[in-house]
C-alpha cells in the first residue's frame, strides 16, 4: 500500500496568476506576428510590412520591403521570447503547475490582438499595407479597412476567451478563484 495520496484533484491541482496570462498573451501577440510576416510576406508573398509605402515590383522598393520585414520579424521574435521567458519565469514562482488551457486561450487571445491590432493601425490608420492576393488583387473588398480580417481576429480573440474560461473551470463547473 503506498502513503502517498492518489486522488484525481492531487493530480490535477493547477494554478495561473494574473503575470502568466500577461505573459502567454504577449507570446500569442509575437508569435501571431511572426506567423504573418513568414506566411503572408514571405511564402505567400501577398503584401510586405511597408507595401503601402514602397512598391513591391521594383527593386528598391522590395528591398526596403524586405528589410522592413526582416526587421518586424526579429521584433515580433524578441515579443516572443520576453513572453515565453516571463510564462517560465511565472512557473518557476509557484509550487504548482501552471494551468495550460488558461494560458493556451491567454496566448490566442494576444494572437488574436495582433491581428486587430494589424487590421486597424496597419491597413486602416497608416495604410502601411494591404493585404493582397494573387495578381495584386484586394482580398477583402473593404479596401484599407479590411473587415473580414477583423472578424477573423475577433474569432480568435472569442476562442481564447472560451479556451480560456473553461480551463479556470473545477470539475464542478463553478469557476475557480480568478487571477
């Protein structure tokens, strides 16, 4: 017989602090980023960073593009890693596991941010870009505005949110003590 207790709750009992879903939002946000400018700008080639500001079929103008990129990437890189190393830095102040659905909607949700965040400042209010499909056509006919972006965002900000509160859940159903 063995001393030690072996009931679902001992082996389920999490914690999240307020610092860690800080922290794993500030990851979602430099990870979504990244993710767009690897997709979007460099597989997909569909618009740069500054498209808006400097064309993109001239060599100059891809150049500073490039550049552009290259340096947003290496940003949204080191957003990243600040995040990764404060969720880290969160789970080594505690004596309990961190929750890993709380922080998995907290990180959709900065990933959803970011795409808000790109939609209005980016395309909208300083038309750095937009975002284009093949043959340079719009992808959304609300030209700077973008509006199926947003909503798309907007999904991703709800399913953190649902990932989110469902991790906070005991197995009762009641919400735990929030963070």
């Amino acid at each position: 017989m063995s001393s030690q207790p072996d009931t679902a709750s001992d082996r389920t009992q999490k914690t999240v602090t307020r610092r860690a879903l800080v922290s794993a939002g500030v990851f979602g946000f430099g990870f979504s980023g990244l993710i767009d400018v690897i997709v979007l700008h460099q597989i997909l080639q569909w618009h740069h960073l500054v498209s808006g500001l400097y064309p993109m079929y001239t060599l100059d103008g891809l150049e500073m593009n490039i550049l552009a990129d290259g340096l947003f990437s290496l940003g949204m890189l080191i957003i990243m890693g600040i995040g990764a190393g404060l969720v880290w830095r969160s789970e080594r102040r505690t004596t309990v596991p961190l929750a890993v659905r709380p922080l998995a909607g907290a990180a959709l949700i900065g990933l959803g941010v970011f795409d808000v965040y790109d939609a209005l400042i980016d395309h909208a209010l300083l038309g750095l870009h937009r975002p284009v499909g093949p043959g340079g056509r719009p992808l959304s006919p609300g030209g700077q505005y973008n509006p199926h972006w947003i909503a798309v965002s907007l999904l991703f900000v709800a399913a953190g949110y649902y990932v989110y509160r469902t991790g906070i859940q005991n197995r009762s159903g009641n919400p735990d003590d929030r963070p």
